[in-house]
C-alpha cells in the first residue's frame, strides 16, 4: 500500500496550497486502487472509488490501461461492482478517448457475446481517435463477414461522430473581462517562470494573471451564471508571444467548461477578443480547444469632417472608441448572423470567428476531433467501397487564374493533401499539408507528451523527415524541477521516435542547443514545412509555424497540420548598409520603416513575411526570420540565391553530421535521412533541375515593403517604453528608436548577449570587440555584467578551433561546466562577463533572471514586463533590444553609448553585413 499511502500524503500537502488531488498517470498506483475497491471493507474504498472514476488520465497513460482492462471485467461479469454497473463501464470507456480504451471496446465489439458486442458498438460509434491498430481490426472483422464491425463502420462512414452530437448554441452569452490594456503576452496567462508546472494543469492554473484577476472572474460567474466569460486585451492583440497552450488551457480552466465529468482540469471552449484581434498561434490553440477568438476592433482611426486621418502631437493616428467593452459588459454573439451584440444593438460582424470549419471545432470540442474524423471516415468509406457523403464543410479552394504563385502559395501547394487534384490553390484556400520537420521544446514538452497520450498516440508517424526534442529552455539550471521533469520528457520522446537533446540512458553528451537553431540546420529542404512548439519556429528555410504543444502533437502523430493558406508581405531592400552598422539593425528598421509607410498598421500581423534575403546564408538570415515573431507575422520565408541556399545546405549538412558523431541518430536513421535529402536537394540546384524556391513575377500580395538601407544610419533598439502614458503603448516591439534618442546617457544595468537571434558571427564581434577595446584603453573593465549565451555547442567548437573562446575566457569571471552544472538560478550578477551554457538562458525567464527593477540591454527577443526581468518597489524593469556590438558596449561602459563612442569600438571589426541582391528573385520563366 506504499504507493496509496503516499498519493495520499502528496493530497494533504496539495490541500495546503489549495489544491485537489493531481490526476493520475501511473498504473501501480491505479492497480492498488483497484485492489482496494475490490475489498468491500477496505478502510479506502470509498476514496479509492473516487478516484478510479474521476481522476485517472484517459489516452495511452499506463493508468489507462489499467482503467480500461478492469472495466472490461466489469462489463464481462468477471468483477461486479454495485457503484459500476456495466452500463456505467461503458460510459467511463467513452471518455477515456483512445488508446487502451479502443482497444477493450474492439475485443468487446468483435466478441461473441452479442449483446456486449451492441453495446460496444454504440459506443465506439462515437470515437475517433483510432489508430492503425484499431483500424485494421476493423477492417479484418468486416472482410471476415462480421456484422458488428460492418455496423460500425457505416456508422463511422456517415461521421454519425460528428452529426449526433448537439448543434452549437445560435445565442452565446459573454460577459467582458478586461485581461490588460494593450498587447497581452501568453506570459501574462501562463508565465515563463512557471515553466515547470505546465504539466500540473491546476496548479499552473494559479498563475494566470494575477490571484486578483482570478477572484473577480469568479465574481464575475457568480453574478453572470448564464454567461460566459470573454477574457479581453483592450487596445492590443490577444496572446502574443510564446505558443502556450498552458496559456488557452489556462484561460479554459478559469473561463471555459470541463470536457469530461471524468477527467480533472481539462477546459474547453474559452472565448477571447482583443481590439487588434488574436494572434495567430494563439488563435490556433484556441481553436484546439473548440473556444471562439474574436477581432473586436472596439478602437478604431478617427477622421476629421473632411476625411483626413487625425494625428496627436507625436504624429501617430488618433483612435477612438467604437463600442465599449469595459469589465462587466453583457453581450450577445449569436452564431448565425456571425454578429457581435450588446442588447438589440448590433455591434460588430464576427463572421471570420464562426467559418465553417470553425463551427465544426466549436461543435466538437476541438479540432483534434475533427482532423480525426475525417481521416476515419474517409477510411470507413474506403473499407466499404463507397463514397464518403459530404458531412463536413468542403475546403475552400480559391484559385484565380492568370495569377502566379507566392513561394508560401508554391510550398503549400506542394504538400497539399486531399486538394481537387490539378487544382491551384491561392491564400484563403484551406488546405491540409504534409509536415518535414516537427520541434518539440522542453517547457511545453510535457505538455506535448500528454497531447500525444490523449490522443492515443505511440509512434512518430512515417512520412515526418525528422523531429527534434530540445532541452535548451531548461538548460541554465539543472534543479530539482528539472531533474524531475526533463529526464522523464527525454525519455517519452526517444520511445516515440523523435532525436532528443539528451539521451534517457546517458549515452551522449547533453545538448542543450537552442531549438530553433537546430531546426534551421535539420531543415534541409526550403520547401519544407515546419511545425514547432514555440512562437519562434522562424526557419530561413522552408516556411515553419510556431504552434502550441497540442499541434506539435498532431503533427508528430500524424504528419499533418491544417490552416488556411496566408496571405503574403512581399519585403526587399535598396541601398547600401553603412559598414558600422549590423544587420539586427536591418531586422529594427525593417519593422520600423513598415510602421511608417502604414500609417501604424502593422501589415505584417498574421501574414507570411516573404522576405528577399538574397546573398545572406541560413545563420544570419534567420536573425530577421527569428525576428518577424515580434512583428506579429505568422510565419517568414528567405527566397535565397542558388549559391547562397547550397552554402546553408553544406553549414546544415556538417552539423547533422556533428549530431550523427555524438550518437544522436536513432534506429530509423533519421538524421543520416536528411544528410541523404541535403545531397539531393544540393544536386537538384546544381543541375539547374530545380533551382531554389522563388515566387512567380506576377504572385499577388497584400503589400509590399521596401527596406531602404540608405536611412539606417545608427543601431536601432526596440524599447518597451514602460513609461508611456498611453499603456497601450508599454511592452509592445513596435517602439523601435535610434542610439541618439538615449543621448548617451541611460544607464544599463546587465546585458546580455544570447537566445536565438544570435548566430556564431555575433560570438566573434564579442571577442573582436574585446580586443579592440583592450588595444585601445590597455584593459577592459565591465562597469555592468555581461551574461553570453551561446545558442549552440557547434559555436562554441568552432570559435574554440578559431581562438575566439580563449579571448572570451580571458574575460570571463564564470564559465559554465557542463559536468557541475549550476543548480540554482543566480540572483545577483557582479560586473564581469558570464560565459554561459549554450541555450535560452535570460529570454526564457523562467531560470535566469536580470536583478528586479534593472534595465537590461539584450540581444533577444523579449520585453514583455516580468520576462527577462521584473519590476522592482522602486522602478520598472525593462528590456531593450539591441544589436550584439551595441550590448556589448553598453555593459562595458554602464549605458548606452552615443554614435561617436559605437563607431569607435566597431572600427575595423566585421559585422553580420548584407549586400541584396541585383537581380530580381523570382521563378524563372514567369
């Protein structure tokens, strides 16, 4: 009774937080469970009972199993029960989803005892997450004549799964809940340093904004308890940021409603708004829960009597209220005029909440549910030789002729499944797509590892190239958290087929390279698509989507993803780029310049960012590709020159090979596989057989952005800007300034030089500008710490070989040892330089962190309030971002330099630079 015992012990510690009992996963405990119930005078039966019903995790968990084969002896007579009745053991198996549960129902459906078999049959009826296994059982049953499984598939056929559940509500009742003025980060609903308990569904609930806010949406249900809660981002965009699905799940769990009496703390349906609509990942992950995210556009550009835009005194356009969706507010949505209500009084038309396939979420629960069910009923009617009828909205297929294809058009088209063969689809078209490349990381990856248990899956499907599980977001502090968590993540994912940063049975050394970085090198094809599990899934070959943990899940379970062709920003670049300037420069003014040309539009926001990189090779490009997160994009292409995309392709194919030496590869052979397709692909451009991907000359756009290289004449810094009277205006990317703005004078407290913006090239500038300073002052003092990251071991290999890292060493007061790994979070930092352990390191926040109240400069991506560094009682944190060679000065002399000392400190020293290319890029012929 150990294992009882101590569950029992975990309650009553949990009890002290204010928590119920954590879900159980593990079939020891569960089979003693059992034992105990089966003992009528068992002093825990009444408990134990509870807990077999209701709060045992459903899908492959190994508590599953054990679940389903004891109510298969219930409902065969073999064990009887007076609380579980066989009736009741089925409706327990109907939740459990997938798995073992499918499983029992298809041994009871296809067994001989026909009035189990019925009742088995109506209940697999309403399923649809089966698997090969399940399938071809099926199929076998019903080419052997048995009646049971014909029944059943003529069932799943009509997708009677889909058609029999409850048609969604025409009126949905929301009340408003202000969540935070301006853009709000997924840190906001699930933050960074509270990683560690994602998997803890209800604990990680806690944290979601703030115990405040979490009363009054309490209060708020209480005095609303026919309506549901629309958590809101006024003046900004709702979910930026990180691809939490801790995030929607959070917001679920205190907004939405239980998917299952039977299964703790898994919410469904949350409805979101947000004046500048939802952003697209997070978008995605709502619609993975069958929840409703809306555009409200509540604030819109005022114009004066003779249409003139309105512009206050900085020269940025007025907004002015169109409705009021203050805290507390009742409105209507209804569902078939796709209108936004208050009252009588028609709001706001909402139809791009409620397209087709989106109802068809709603209506299910979730999308898994639907992805699913369509695989089973094209598999049932292919069984039974029949057509499929037409039960699910038909994909939209637009399909202008005359029109040529953008490169985000071409690649979708080329892995486009279940299309009107012959066919070529536009932006707007639906489309479901064959996935490359997956990523799963290590703080969504337990997250990741549930999804793939929910939905019955076991193994990593056969048509992905290649998936790669990360450790880097956990790989500042090896802790107790993490020696808990990241083992045990390792090793799930080794079984289930993916390459993982560190081995379950310590064969290799650890790696804990930044995911997106070795994505960018598996990658070996700029054809591919890419699904990751982070908002910076932003390859510089192919196109890839930053996705929540649940469609990394899907992708690695079926190899598939599906979403609606975007539409496309063409970007190029005239001028030259002056020589004391970085191409991070480039990434600022690029979104600075856009801002400008849009009157504040971003045209960016949800859209692919076709981005004409030219001559820049994959490392330095993918510092803009990395950056076009923060610009709001959905995803990024590089339509690179012939010779420039073989030179990446040789840099991806070293590395790979770098991973096989370690012993990374698995008995698939998975990476030797993309050395394979990087020969290929390499011959195929040489050749002239298929040069590199480029859009058709007469490809449409939404817009067209030209970056003008001539103007950038300083380093250019995003600033949060927390003093902004506007708090719209606080902590978004779009506040990008010039070193004179600072005047030389803002004093910096730390600054760090890390995350995936950096590439090897910037590790060098660090070492060069090292010595320059030395051979021009004799030594070099840091007045601010300096935190280096480097995002990859290769990097640090390679300037090793180089004799870059000896002159960092020179400098450093800490190097990190990866056999006496830190373990604690360092709280205080001295003014010398800290060589770090490759990986996110300060722009994750969830380990390290800047000292409260500091201003940091740094070369990642985040300045959401409380990410890399939180406020103090006496001052707000900030974060600025900056160029690797503008950081570095900064923390040497305590403050942002001015122009004359950066040019100085530069000379000489070779900065990532770019020349675009002369000629124009498109598909030859077109």
């Amino acid at each position: 009774m150990n294992m009882y015992q101590d569950y029992i012990q975990e309650i009553e510690e949990r009890k002290n937080q204010g928590l119920h009992p954590k879900p159980i996963d593990g079939a020891e405990l569960l089979s003693e469970i059992i034992t105990q119930i089966k003992d009528t005078a068992n002093e825990y039966r009444a408990d134990s009972l509870k807990f077999f019903i209701y709060n045992t995790l459903p899908g492959t968990t190994s508590a599953a199993g054990v679940k389903a084969k004891f109510l298969k002896e219930i409902i065969l007579g073999e064990s009887t029960l007076e609380e579980i009745s066989p009736a009741f053991a089925f409706e327990l198996l109907s939740h459990m989803k997938g798995g073992k549960s499918i499983e029992v129902l298809l041994d009871l459906a296809l067994g001989n005892d026909i009035a189990i078999a019925k009742e088995a049959a109506k209940v697999l009826k309403t399923q649809v997450f089966l698997y090969e296994a399940d399938t071809t059982r099926l199929k076998e049953a019903y080419n052997s004549g048995n009646e049971i499984a014909k029944e059943i598939l003529e069932s799943y056929a009509k997708a009677e799964f889909f058609t029999k559940l409850p048609e969604v509500a025409e009126e949905i009742k929301v009340v408003t809940f202000i969540a935070g003025e301006g853009d709000i980060s997924t840190d906001l609903l699930s933050p960074g340093n509270q990683a560690h308990s994602r998997s803890d569904r209800e604990l990680h609930g806690k944290c979601m904004i703030t115990p405040q806010a979490q009363e009054e949406i309490k209060a708020l249900q209480a005095q609303h308890p026919d309506a549901s809660i629309m958590l809101i981002a006024e003046k900004g965009t709702m979910g930026v940021g990180s691809s939490r699905m801790s995030g929607v799940n959070n917001v679920a769990l205190w907004t939405g409603k239980q998917a299952s009496p039977y299964v703790p703390f898994v919410n469904i349906a949350p409805i979101v708004g947000g004046t500048n609509g939802i952003s697209p990942i997070f978008l995605t992950t709502v619609d993975v829960t069958g929840g409703i995210g809306i555009d409200l556009q509540n604030w819109v550009k005022k114009y004066d009597d003779k249409g003139e835009l309105v512009r206050n005194d900085k020269g940025e356009p007025v907004l002015e209220e169109a409705y009021s969706v203050v805290t507390g507010t009742v409105l209507t949505i209804n569902t078939k005029t796709k209108k936004l209500y208050n009252g009588d009084k028609e709001l706001k038309d909402i139809s791009k909440s409620f397209t087709p396939q989106k109802l068809e979420f709603i209506k299910a629960g979730g999308s898994y549910a639907i992805v699913f069910g369509k695989k089973i009923q094209t598999f049932a009617a292919k069984t039974l030789g029949i057509t499929p009828p037409t039960v699910f909205a038909p994909s939209k297929e637009i399909s202008i002729e005359g029109q040529g294809l953008t490169a985000v058009e071409k690649i979708f088209n080329r892995n486009a499944v279940g299309t009107t063969p012959g066919k070529v689809l536009h932006a707007g078209s639906d489309v479901r797509v064959e996935v490359n490349i997956v990523g799963s990381q290590d703080t969504t990856g337990l997250m990741t590892a549930q999804e793939l248990e929910s939905m019955a899956a076991t193994v990593i499907s056969p048509i992905v190239d290649g998936a790669y599980q990360s450790g880097c977001h956990t790989a500042s502090v090896w802790d107790k958290k993490a020696q808990t968590n990241i083992p045990k993540l390792m090793k799930f994912m080794n079984d289930f087929g993916v390459i993982t940063a560190r081995d379950p049975k310590g064969e290799y050394h650890s790696m804990t390279d930044v995911i997106h970085k070795v994505l960018n090198d598996i990658t070996v094809d700029e054809w591919a698509i890419i699904i990751g599990g982070d908002s910076h899934t932003r390859m510089s070959k192919g196109v890839a989507f930053g996705a929540d943990s649940g469609t990394v899940a899907l992708a690695l379970a079926t190899g598939e993803a599906s979403m609606p062709i975007p539409e496309s920003v063409k970007v190029t670049f005239k001028g030259d780029m002056k020589k004391h300037m970085d191409f991070r420069d480039v990434v600022h003014a690029t979104q600075a310049q856009m801002l400008k040309q849009f009157d504040g539009e971003n045209v960016f926001q949800g859209r692919i960012i076709e981005v004409h990189i030219g001559t820049l090779p994959a490392d330095q490009a993918f510092t803009f590709t990395d950056w076009t997160a923060e610009m709001k994009a959905k995803a990024s292409i590089c339509i690179s020159e012939d010779d420039t995309l073989i030179e990446s392709l040789e840099i991806a194919k070293s590395r790979i090979q770098i991973m096989i030496d370690k012993g990374m590869d698995n008995k698939n052979r998975v990476l030797q596989g993309l050395i394979d397709k990087a020969n290929k692909r390499i011959e195929e451009i040489r050749t002239g057989d298929k040069p590199a991907l480029a859009p058709d000359a007469n490809a449409k756009y939404y817009a067209e952005v030209v970056v003008d290289l001539d103007v950038i004449v300083e380093p250019m810094i995003a600033d949060p800007d927390v003093n902004n009277e506007d708090v719209s205006k606080r902590y978004t990317h779009d506040t990008i300034r010039d070193l004179t703005y600072y005047g030389g004078e803002k004093k910096v407290d730390l600054g760090f030089v890390g995350s995936c913006m950096v590439h090897k090239g910037d590790l060098k500038i660090v070492s060069q500008m090292l010595k320059n300073l030395e051979k021009q002052n004799g030594k070099v003092e840091f007045l601010a710490p300096l935190v280096v990251a480097a995002p990859t071991y290769n990097i640090i290999d390679e300037l090793k070989a180089e004799g870059d890292w000896e002159f960092l060493e020179k400098y450093s007061g800490f190097e990190f040892n990866d056999n006496a790994p830190k373990g604690e979070a360092r709280t205080q930092y001295e003014n010398m330089m800290y060589l770090e352990r490759p990986g996110c390191n300060l722009c994750m926040g969830n380990q390290e962190k800047a000292e409260k109240g500091n201003t940091v400069l740094a070369t990642s991506t985040r300045l959401f309030q409380g990410r890399v560094v939180e406020d103090s009682e006496r001052k707000k944190g900030e974060s600025l971002l900056a160029s690797t060679p503008v950081v570095v000065l900064s923390a040497i002399m305590g403050r942002i330099p001015n122009i004359d000392e950066y040019k100085a400190a530069v000379d000489g020293i070779n900065l990532t630079t770019f020349v675009p290319s002369i000629k124009e890029l498109v598909a030859v012929g077109h």
